[in-house]
C-alpha cells in the first residue's frame, strides 16, 4: 500500500469515526454491550488521533504484537485490566481500512450479538459511504445547477426588453454581477464590419462620459477586443476577460476586467460569460429585428397617410406638432412603451374614421344637424375598416376608434364614459382639440391663440376631457420646445 | 458590523447572506433563491426586499421578472465575510 492510499484510507476513517452514522452506532453499542467504550482503530491499529485516550489500554500495541493486520473476522481478547475487549474490521471491499474495538466489556458477548453488531457496523458503514456520495455530489452539482439558475435568469431579464439602448445596458450590468468585476464593455461591430463601436461602457468606481476615450471605436484587429473580434478565439487573463458575441458571424464583443475581489479570471468565469454572451446574442437578434419591424410598421403608416393626405391635406392627417404633444403626455404620464408605441401609430393616422364621411359634413362650418351627426358616427366606424387588417395597427384602433368620445360620455361612437375610453384616446383627444383651435382650416374661421386654446382645454377638464391629461397637457405644453414651435405666448 | 449583527437574527436574512456570500455570482429570483436556502418563498422575499433596503443585495427588475444579486461593495462584502468567519 502507497502512502497516498494510505492517507486516503486514513482520512477515510477520521471521516468516518465523526459521522453522525458512526455517532448513532456507539451510542446503541453503549446500551446494549453493558455500557462498553468503542475506539476506531486504523488498519495498522493505532488509535485515530480524533478518538478518545484510554491511557492504561495499550490495545493498538497488543493487538500489534499479536500480528492481526489482515484479520477480516472478529476477536475477543481480555486486555491488562482484566476486562474483554472486542475488536471488529472495518472492510470496504476487499480491503481493511481499521478496526472497531469494545473495551470494558465484562464477559465475551454471545456470538449472536457479536454478529448483530457486526451486521450493524455494516449497514452504518453502508449509510456513511451514501451520505458521503450524497455530499460529493452536493458539491459538483449545486454550483453547476446554481450557475444554471442564473443563466436562465438572466435569460428571463435580457428577454423582456426589445429596447436596443436599455438591452444591452442591462447585459452589461448582468455581466459586472455574474463575472464580480468592476468594469465591463460592449461592443457591436459597424456595417462594415471594420470598426468595434463601444455601446456600453460601465466602471463601478465611476460614471464614464460618452465623451471618454472608452467610447472611442475600435479597429478590427488592434487591442484585445479587436482580436476577438477578428478571430472570434475568446481571450482570458488574470485582469480581464473577453468574448465574442456570435450569431451566424461575429455581431461583437462583451469584455469584463478587474474583479471587485482583485482575484483572477479563470476558466469557470470564461465559461459563464461565454454562456452569458450566447444569450445576448439572441436579446440583441430579437430587439435588432423588432426595431426593423417596427420600422417597415411606421414605413406602411406613413405611406398610408400620405395617400390619405393626397385624397384631402389635413383632414386625415394632423402635424408633426401634433404627434409631438400626444407623445410628450404619453410620456409624462409614464405609459408602457408598448402603449407608447401603439399611441404613435394611432397619432400618424388619427382621423382615418373620417375617410368615408361626405365632404361637405366634414367642412361645415356650422353646427352639425342630428342626421348628420348620425352619419359621422356610422362612417366613423366603416372608415375604419380599410385599416383593420394591418395586424400590427391592431393595439391602435380602439385609440382611434374612441378619441372623439368625451370623459362624461356624450362622445361617439360608442358614448363611453371616463376611464371606460382608453388612455390613448383621452390623450389623443385632448391634443386632437388643441390643433384644431390653434391650427387654420379652410372650412374654418380664424385660428385661436395658443392661450385661448389652453384655457378652453381646461374649461372642459372633467366634462370633454380626462383632468389628469389636461393637467399633464398644460405642464407639457409650457416646456421651451413648444414655447419656440408654437411660436406663441403661453401663460 | 451591528448592523450586520442584527440581519443575521432574522433567520431568511442569514441563510440568504451565507449562500450570498457562497455564491456571489448568483443572480436568482426569490423563489430560486428560497429553494437554495431551502426556506419559505414570503419570507424569502421579504428578507430579500430588507436587505435590497440595506444595499447588501441588488434587484434586477423588469416588467415581468424580479431577480437578485450581490451587491458590488467591497466593503459591505468584506464586512459579511469577515462576520461568518467569526462565526463559524
């Protein structure tokens, strides 16, 4: 036997001797062997340093002299007080590891009981080797399947966002907590594919300005991150560590350096970022594609109000200014951004309703007769169908649909009251208000001054209008930006 | 290291900051998190929104998903650190 098998065997036994297993077998042992001591021995029989003394028992040298090293059976023997001693092997196997060894027995126990507790010894040797199995495994697996875990954490966290600018600063939040480091960068490769253009750029120690020359781009090719970009190998050091995100080609790179703890990188850290970059990857895929739907979205929108604009100019239709002010509520009112988006859509096709109401209703000057009024409420509601099969303008037809119901119910179509009418609409309606009194038209007398607009806007706060929109209206609409657009005084 | 002191007699609170400070890379949800330490989801969290207060753990919102991870101080760190040292 080596001295490493030797010393395994050995810490095996300590192991054993202090297990709860081993715990449970003295204490029976004590009960029914008369209130016996039990020592384990090691294969050589001398007592485990963690084992009780029993100094006037020198029974690892008599059991020496008496040259038992490969006994596999048990042995009573009477030892120099004059009392029994039992001794019994502990075999893993083939092997002897030690032995188990009753001193202070009165008589020799009968046989049965001997085998009884030998068959004992068994089973509590049998369930010491499952709890150590048990806690090797415990120890492989638990930060293998708590690294998991975070992985699909963060799966989870970089999936509900299709924001390119909030994605990819919470991939490099996520990597400054999963790697422990204090700087992290991303990096996306330019059209070309020359430059590595920095798109986050986060140090713990300090807010870093766009301005910094972290923030300068890089050549494909120079500096770490150029290489990993070129080559698409991963780089590791003691300071920093470096992976490419790869789709089908290499789209970037995400690079860690300096951890909080000033130890290094190794290869297990590697491995989760390289985990943590393939994520990403997919994040930066999604959001990259619906920033191009939405594109080709606002694309069909804009091409359908300008044909609607070719058929009558602003009747369809309404300015810039007036999706700048629906937009500017939204905001401050801290919509969703999908709410956000859908209230966009809505505010570049407003009146679509109108599209099948006879012109001279819609240029009347005059107050409108009951059967006119019916007609627009039913064309209201047939114009809208020549959008209804755009499936992305889906989320923005009931803004559409209901932006001319009024807050205390006596709008049209469908005469809803309050919070009944969705937020869009109650914010388009406020904005739709305020350009028609600001704005000429041609079957429309003078325009109205941008104060006398807004003091109508608040003389029908809680009957026309949702209050908390006009009061978000009248905080917006005094900002610089709309002092200078409107070119007007605002009190 | 009070302060520290007191976290650590709210029994969530003390089995989050050993596994913490076991698993720093871990960023979980509560209900993870109450598995690893093997206690109660309600009470995990409400100890893990403690400790978020205490700038020991940071929270990861979005719209849908609540996770948490260790803060990047190196002091709070240390200071935990040293503190399960002491005793254990």
């Amino acid at each position: 036997m080596n001295a490493s098998d030797k010393k395994e065997k050995k810490d095996f036994l300590i192991r054993f001797s202090k297990s709860p297993a081993m715990s449970s077998f003295r204490k029976l042992c004590h009960e029914i062997l008369a209130k016996s001591r039990c020592i384990v021995l090691d294969a050589e029989f001398n007592r485990l340093k963690s084992e009780k003394r029993y100094g006037h028992l020198s029974l690892g040298k008599y059991l020496a002299r008496q040259k038992l090293s490969a006994l596999k059976e048990y042995m009573a023997f009477k030892c120099s007080c004059d009392k029994v001693c039992l001794s019994l092997p502990i075999i893993q196997g083939s092997s002897i590891y030690g032995y188990i060894l009753f001193i202070h027995l009165k008589n020799e126990p009968d046989i049965k009981l001997i085998n009884a507790i030998s068959l004992f010894m068994d089973m509590t040797l049998k369930e010491f080797q499952k709890e150590q199995e048990l806690g090797k495994l415990y120890d492989t697996i638990r930060p293998r399947a708590i690294a998991l875990s975070t992985i699909h954490t963060i799966h989870r966290l970089l999936s509900s966002t299709l924001d390119m600018d909030e994605l990819i600063e919470r991939i490099a939040r996520l990597t400054l907590q999963v790697m422990r480091s204090r700087y992290c960068s991303i990096m996306l490769l330019n059209e070309s594919k020359k430059y590595l253009i920095p798109k986050a750029v986060i140090d713990l120690e300090k807010e870093i300005p766009k301005t910094d020359k972290r923030y300068n781009t890089i050549r494909v090719g120079v500096r770490v991150e150029g290489r990993v970009a070129k080559t698409g190998k991963v780089f590791l050091s003691r300071n920093g560590v470096c992976v490419p995100l790869v789709e089908e080609d290499i789209i970037g790179i995400i690079i860690a350096r300096n951890k909080t703890n000033k130890a290094a990188f190794d290869k297990f850290e590697l491995e989760i970022l390289s985990t943590l970059a393939e994520q990403a990857v997919i994040a930066i895929k999604n959001a990259q594609m619906y920033a191009e739907q939405e594109k080709m979205a606002y694309g069909s929108i804009k091409s359908l109000a300008a044909l609607l604009d070719a058929k009558s100019p602003n009747t369809y239709t309404h300015s810039e200014q007036f999706v700048t002010i629906v937009l500017a509520i939204a905001e401050e009112m801290k919509l969703p951004r999908e709410d956000i988006i859908n209230l966009h859509y809505a505010a570049l096709l407003p009146d679509t309703g109108k599209f099948s109401i006879p012109e001279e209703i819609l240029k009347k000057t005059g107050s409108l007769s009951r059967k006119e009024y019916e007609i627009i409420k039913k064309q209201h509601l047939e114009s809208l169908k020549i959008i209804e099969h755009m499936e992305f303008l889906k989320p923005a037809m009931p803004i559409i649909r209901y932006h001319h119901e009024r807050y205390d119910g006596t709008g049209y179509p469908e005469g809803l009251k309050a919070d009944r009418i969705p937020i869009g609409a109650r914010i388009m309606a406020v904005a739709d208000t305020f350009e028609a009194m600001i704005s000429r038209r041609p079957y429309k007398g003078r325009k109205t001054s941008v104060s006398q607009a807004i003091k109508e806007i608040e003389k029908n706060k809680g009957t026309q209008f949702d209050p908390e929109v006009v009061n978000t209206f009248i905080t917006i609409i005094k900002r610089p930006e709309f002092k200078k657009t409107l070119a007007m005084p605002i009190s | 290291m009070k302060k520290i002191k007191k976290l650590f007699k709210n029994e969530a609170a003390k089995r989050i900051l050993l596994f913490f400070n076991e698993n720093p890379n871990c960023i979980d949800t509560a209900k993870g998190i109450s598995l690893w330490i093997g206690y109660d989801v309600a009470l995990t969290q409400k100890a893990l929104n403690h400790l978020v207060k205490e700038n020991i753990l940071i929270n990861h919102r979005t719209i849908s998903t609540s996770a948490y991870a260790y803060t990047n101080n190196k002091a709070i760190v240390k200071k935990i650190e040293k503190y399960i040292k002491n005793i254990r």
